[in-house]
C-alpha cells in the first residue's frame, strides 16, 4: 500500500495528540498501535508516513527498530494522560459515549395527572465525568465545568505534577498523584451532578439562586 500526503497529516496529528494528551510511552511500535487502535489508520501506510516524518526532521528517533524512541520537535510533553494504547481507546471510547446526550423524563406514573408531558431533560453522566477526570485530571472537568474555574485548574495541576516529580522521591510524588486524580474525579462529578441540577455550568463555590431542576418535575 502506497500512502499518499494526507496519511502523512493525520500521521503528524496522531503524533502530536499522543506526545500532548497521553503518557504513553512514545516508542515507533506504540505510535503505530495508538495510529490503528485510537485512529483506526492503517498500520502499513501509518509506517511509511512515519518514516517520512522522520526523514522530513517533524519527529526525531534514536534508531530503526520499532522499540526506538520518538521525539517530537517544538511540543511539550502532556505531564498526565492514559499510560497505555488500551487506556486510550477506553478513553477515547468514554468520551465519544460521554458526548451522546441522555434524555430522562418524569415516568408517566408520576404524571397521570398532568395535563401535559413535562419535557425532555437533557442529562450528563456522572460516571463518564468521574473517569475523565480521574484519568486527565482537571482536564475532564471541561465536561460540565464552568471554563472560568477548570482551565486555572488544569494549569495548577500541571505545575503540581512538575514540582512533585522535581522535588520528591518517585514513588511519593506517584502516591500524590494518584490521590491527585482521585480528588479530580471526586470534584468532576460534582460539577456534573450541579449541571444536572440546574441544567448549565455552575461554580461550587457559591449556591445557586435557581431551584434544582428536580424540585421542578414533582
């Protein structure tokens, strides 16, 4: 197979999302695995494309053989992520179900006396919200987060991560961390289950001057 110029495109943009949103170790046999699994590119044309970029200077590697290291030139690395090709594609997959809107209703039981249906609610899931952010920190609070409140966020946890792995030993600065996403899991979810509520994005830093949307359907 014989690839042309715009498998050599969405080489370079599989690259630079797996160097800056994962923690994937970037060798040539992960690339190649992350090209086909996540982008469902094909592994030969991804090879060859691969092999172009790094002939062009776009990604620099120490050798041939697909254990080599890759180097992205001009990116930063992203400090958290999936570690693996298999946490990306749960990722991936949990972001593409996380997009779907859920639709609830009050049960018709509850409305036999109603002279009209109530309508549709369109819901988040708080699960999904729990996962993105347990994985990307508070890069998942995008989902239901006011903008304003998760970008300062994702800037601090960065910093964190940095100072943590400079100035502590390897496995305290994993174990904080860890509790690290896990609070960001913790803290996602509850923005999510405040947007169920009031049906947009709210700070938890203040109280809401508008009655839950469940006060509403009773």
């Amino acid at each position: 197979m014989r690839p042309d110029r715009d498998d050599d495109g969405a080489m370079k943009t599989i690259l630079r999302a797996m160097w800056t949103k994962t923690r994937i170790e970037m060798t040539r046999a992960n690339a190649l695995d992350y090209a086909s699994a996540v982008f469902s590119l094909d592994r030969d044309a991804a090879r060859v494309s691969l092999e172009r970029l790094e002939h062009s200077g776009f990604v620099m590697s120490d050798g041939t053989a697909d254990s080599a290291l890759l180097l992205l030139v001009g990116e930063t690395r992203s400090a958290v992520g999936p570690r693996s090709v298999d946490d990306a594609m749960r990722l991936d997959r949990l972001e593409r179900e996380a997009a779907l809107a859920v639709p609830q209703k009050t049960p018709k039981w509850l409305t036999v006396t109603a002279r009209e249906a109530e309508p549709l609610v369109e819901q988040k899931s708080v699960l999904a919200s729990g996962a993105l952010s347990l994985v990307l920190g508070p890069m998942g609070w995008l989902y239901s987060a006011p903008i304003k409140e998760a970008v300062p966020a994702m800037i601090l946890f960065s910093l964190a991560v940095a100072v943590a792995n400079f100035i502590l030993p390897g496995f305290i600065a994993s174990a904080l961390m860890g509790a690290m996403l896990v609070a960001s899991a913790l803290v996602g979810m509850a923005y999510t289950a405040r947007y169920n509520r009031t049906g947009k994005r709210t700070t938890l830093l203040e109280a809401s001057n508008e009655p839950p949307r469940a006060a509403k359907k009773r």
